[in-house]
C-alpha cells in the first residue's frame, strides 16, 4: 500500500484553499448526541475513544463535528472545484477517463475505468487511494484540492481503525495493496419519476446497501440525499437534514469492519434519496486495506 504518494503535493494545500478566509472560534458541542442524530466531536476522537466506540456501535454512524478551520476549508474547496467540473461539457469531461487503467476491487473484480465516467442518472470521477496519478485529473487544482482533503479524511479514517480494532490493530503495510477509493458524484436530480408503488413520491438514486469497505466518511453536502438506518431506532435519517454544510463529516463502517471488529460494529444500510431539481454533489473515501479481506481471485 502506498500511503504517502499524495502527502508531498497536499501538504501546503491548507494556505492554498483558505488564503481568502479567517479562520473563526468554534466551541465544542457539549452533548455528543445532541439531536436526531449521534454527533462527536473530532478533537476528541482519541481522547473518549470509549465513547466513540459506544456511540457508533449503537447506531453504525456517527457524525464528526468541530472538524476545525482547516477541515472546513478543505470540503468546501473541494466542492467549489467540483461544481466547476461537472458544470463543463460532456467532451472535456469525457477526456479524464483513463483508457488504460481499470479499478480491481478487493475481490479482485475489474469495476470502472479510473477518473470520469457518465450513468443515466448521475456522474461521477473516481481514483483508487494509493494510485494518484493514474487518470486524467482535471486541473491542477483540482487535484491539489482533491488530495489535500483525501489525506484529511483518510487520517481521519485511519485513526478510527486504530480505536476499533483496539490492541490488535496493525498499521497497514507498505507492501500491502491499498484498495481504498475515493470518488466524486454527482447527482443532477432533474425528474422524479411517479411510482404506483411508492405514492409518497419519495425515490432513490442508489437502492439500500451496505459497503464492503472498512470506514467510510464524506463531507455532508447542502442538498440532503444520504439515509442511513440507524442502527439502534431501526429508523431511516435523512444525515444532511440534521448535518452543518462543509463543516461536519459523515463516519460509517462497512461489512469489512464487522467482520474485523469484537464486539462489532455494524454495517450500516445507507441508500440515497433523490432530491427533486436539486443538483447534488457529494465526495466519498472508501477504507480498504488487503490485510482485512481475503486475497482476491483475479481472472
């Protein structure tokens, strides 16, 4: 696995998203479940780490708060150069699709070409963690932007690991593979289709799954689509209705991390809902290391 590919090129990003910004106080929220949803905040991940275990093995999500000046700049840079790139036309898009470079998931399993790629109802522009350079990037930027807030949140990530599996945890080798991703979509939700079954009119982009990864985090975004199943009142929650934009953080765990995990921590059933007429774009890194799934079957 290789962890230190992007660190270089992202680590003067800081200045370079907020030069335009001052940084501002915030204080800590003082009840870590304050509302219909679990919230913790980030500066005390490692310092109640007890109760962040408790917490989101209790509902399989948590959302992570007071993420501080630097977090906040990262995500909302990030979405700004987002929002340009998906705003371009299909042919300048279509040019950061690798031709050659295919996505092998931890099974082993060929998914996607590397970098953009167009569905009927949503886009999207993907990287595997450990390989930054194999795609067409956009811009300049972007990229910077990109791997600057993927080393925030892949840290982030990592250091939940670490508090979940407890003493047991080894630290991801270098020669392991790195089957981490990170990706963009976005969602133009530009119809709702009537559906005889569901009179609500309520829809879905994604149906209900759960993710083979480990930990997997996104920014919350301004237009609300992630629903998880909270784990402990069985209960859908529509996340962004209750999250701050470009200021809080996403956590969840996947099969993966329940498998690896005493007492474990589940995996979270998530879909996505459609937003009539609101455009959507949203940023996701999946947690993938070799040592926590069987070898893959390459064909």
């Amino acid at each position: 696995m290789e962890i230190s590919a992007f660190d270089e090129q992202a680590s003067a990003q800081f200045y370079y998203c907020c030069s335009a910004q001052q940084p501002h106080k915030t204080q800590p929220r003082a009840n870590r479940a304050e509302g219909p949803i679990p919230r913790f905040p980030l500066q005390h991940l490692e310092t109640h780490a007890a109760e962040f275990l408790d917490t989101i093995r209790k509902h399989g999500f948590v959302v992570l708060s007071d993420i501080g000046f630097e977090g906040e700049c990262l995500c909302q840079n990030l979405m700004l150069h987002l929002q340009s790139f998906f705003a371009q036309d299909d042919w300048s898009k279509a040019r950061c699709t690798s031709k050659n470079n295919v996505y092998r998931s931890e099974r082993g399993v060929p998914m996607w070409f590397l970098g953009y790629e167009l569905d009927t109802f949503r886009e999207a522009f993907r990287m595997q963690a450990s390989r930054p350079d194999a795609q067409p990037w956009p811009s300049t930027d972007l990229k910077k932007s990109w791997l600057s807030l993927l080393k925030f949140v892949r840290e982030i990530c990592d250091k939940c690991l670490a508090i979940a599996i407890g003493k047991d945890f080894v630290p991801p080798s270098p020669y392991d593979n790195d089957y981490s991703v990170a990706y963009a979509v976005h969602y133009p939700n530009l119809d709702s289709t009537f559906d005889p079954y569901n009179p609500s009119g309520h829809t879905l982009n994604i149906n209900e799954h759960c993710d083979p990864s480990l930990f997997v985090i996104e920014p919350c975004t301004h237009v609300q689509g992630l629903e998880i199943l909270d784990h402990n009142s069985r209960s859908w929650i529509q996340v962004e209705q209750h999250c701050i934009p470009g200021k809080e953080l996403i956590l969840f765990g996947g099969k993966a991390l329940q498998r690896s995990t005493y007492p474990p921590i589940p995996a979270a059933p998530h879909r996505v809902g459609r937003a009539q007429n609101q455009s959507r774009h949203v940023f996701i890194y999946e947690q993938k290391y070799e040592s926590y799934f069987d070898a893959p079957v390459f064909d």
